[in-house]
C-alpha cells in the first residue's frame, strides 16, 4: 500500500518518526513537499489518479482546502497532520497533535464520505465568508501570519471592523429571496469558526445541505454586538440574523463581496454556492463521536 504526504513545511524528524511507524506496519510512504499555492491541488488529484487509498496532509486548513479540490469525486480518502494556524478540521475532528498519532488515527480508524461546498467553481471542506469575513482575509498579511499565528487574525479584524460597512445583496435559498444589508454571511459545512466560536452551529458535513448565516446592519456598532452574541451562543435569536439550510445559495448585488474560502482570501466573488453531496472521503479517529456527523 502508498501513502502520499504533502506538507508545506515538514520537521526534518517528523518524517522519520512516522515512516518507522507506517513501515513497521507493512505500508509504504511517499513523500511530497509542496514548492507554493495550488501545488497541493496538483500533488492530490496525481494521488487521485493513482487511486491511493490515503492522502496525509500536513498543513493547516487552507492546506486542506488545495488537496480537497484534487481529490473531489475520488475514492483517496483525505487525512490531516496539524500544522497550521486555526487547524478546526482538526479540532472538529479530534485529532490529536503529535504527527504519528495522528497518522495511526487514520490508518487504524474510520473512513467517512463528507459534503463539500462549491463557490463558483472551487470546493470548501469548512466554510465560504462574504463580507466582512473575507475583508479580514485579503487584509492578513502571509508574512506577520507565519509570525504571530491566529493574532494576525485578530489584528486585522479590528481594523476592518472600525471600516466595514454594509451591502445590499438579494439572497435566494433554493428560490426563497431575501433582501438584506449584509455586513457578513457565513455558508458553512462544518461549526467551527476561526478556532474560537461556532458560526454555523447546526451544520453536519453529511446532511446534503450548507448552513448559511447572515449577519444583517450597518456598521461597526453593529458588528461588535455580532460579535458579542456569537461569543455568548446567543447570536441566532438575533432578529437581525438570518439562518438558513439550503442546497443552493445565490446572490447579486451592485458590487462584488470580498470572500474567503477556508480562511484563505479568494480573489473571486462567486454568485452561486452549492453542496456537492458526498464529494469526499476522509480519514477519521475510529467511532469518531463528532456532532458533524448524523450518526
């Protein structure tokens, strides 16, 4: 058997300590280092094509996000190694931290078919951010991001949330239109957002539906009061957000949202976001127990 492994920074032990472990249980490893963006796209659907079984990813969630559009519509189940910033595929699936741990969760436990998001033309394993939520992601800086982590996250939240200000944008959720002055929309597969709160809080990455929640107002009074509901759990009974399951999700405005994909800035501003239902396989802790799931 092959496992592919990609990384865009690999620890010069970790590969050691996991391939003593993967040989000791009669698998062969490859091993992929990715050179930049995209590359991880290209290296998983090559895995795809060679129908592996497994595909390790070390990296963070836009990481995953590349390898999960290559492996779309395959049978090469995706498994993650934490190395990122926010890690909430991780997180939401309880993997555990040190790397040969986390190879031995997935060689040894469950494989599951998940949904994955489609804005435009590319996939979202986790989320899709209009808004304000993609204004923070095209303002965060690569290289103050590899320094500080998550607080360049914050950083940039603060100051756009002092500039931000709404867009009328008509919304159609599987043909039911909604006009709102939208300061940001959240479509979501999964719960977990920026590692810290759940956004998307009803969300199941089986169900063949996405989440969507919009945050409706006018400016920076507004999204602090967001922002403090979402901290409590209380940002549902808001009357100025609206949550809805859909299938399909279009919207049109004057002028183009900024978006996020996964927490990496997207440099377009799809109008339709859909569910690919059961797009994915994914390599999970045995009887994982994530409420992502239905059963």
């Amino acid at each position: 058997m092959d496992i592919h492994k990609l990384a865009r920074k690999l620890k010069p032990l970790m590969p050691k300590e996991v391939d003593r472990w993967l040989k000791g249980q009669g698998w062969q490893a490859e091993w992929r280092e990715t050179e930049g963006p995209g590359q991880a796209t290209e290296l998983a659907a090559a895995a795809a094509e060679r129908e592996l079984p497994l595909l390790f990813v070390c990296g963070g969630d836009g990481t995953l996000n590349e390898a999960a559009n290559g492996l779309a519509g395959s049978d090469t189940a995706l498994a993650a190694i934490r190395a990122g910033t926010a890690n909430i595929w991780a997180k939401e699936m309880g993997l555990p931290r040190r790397p040969v741990k986390a190879v031995k969760a997935a060689v040894e436990g469950d494989r599951r078919r998940i949904d994955l998001g489609r804005a435009g033309e590319r996939y979202f394993l986790l989320m899709a951010g209009y808004g304000l939520d993609g204004a923070i992601a095209r303002r965060v800086s690569l290289g103050l991001k590899s320094r500080l982590g998550a607080t360049t996250y914050a950083i940039a939240a603060i100051r756009e949330a002092l500039r931000h200000r709404s867009s009328a944008v008509t919304l159609r959720f599987d043909g039911e239109q909604h006009s709102a002055d939208v300061l940001m929309l959240v479509v979501g597969n999964t719960r977990n957002y920026a590692g810290l709160v759940e956004v998307t809080r009803e969300a199941l990455v089986d169900d063949g539906l996405l989440d969507v929640c919009v945050f409706q107002g006018k400016g920076t009074v507004d999204i602090i009061l967001h922002a403090l509901r979402t901290i409590f759990r209380r940002h549902l009974r808001s009357k100025k957000v609206l949550y809805r399951k859909t299938r399909r999700l279009e919207l049109a405005w004057e002028k183009p949202l900024p978006v996020q994909l996964d927490g990496d800035a997207y440099d377009r501003s799809p109008t339709e976001v859909v569910i690919a239902p059961g797009a994915l396989w994914v390599a999970v802790p045995k009887c994982v127990s994530s409420p992502l799931f239905r059963g």
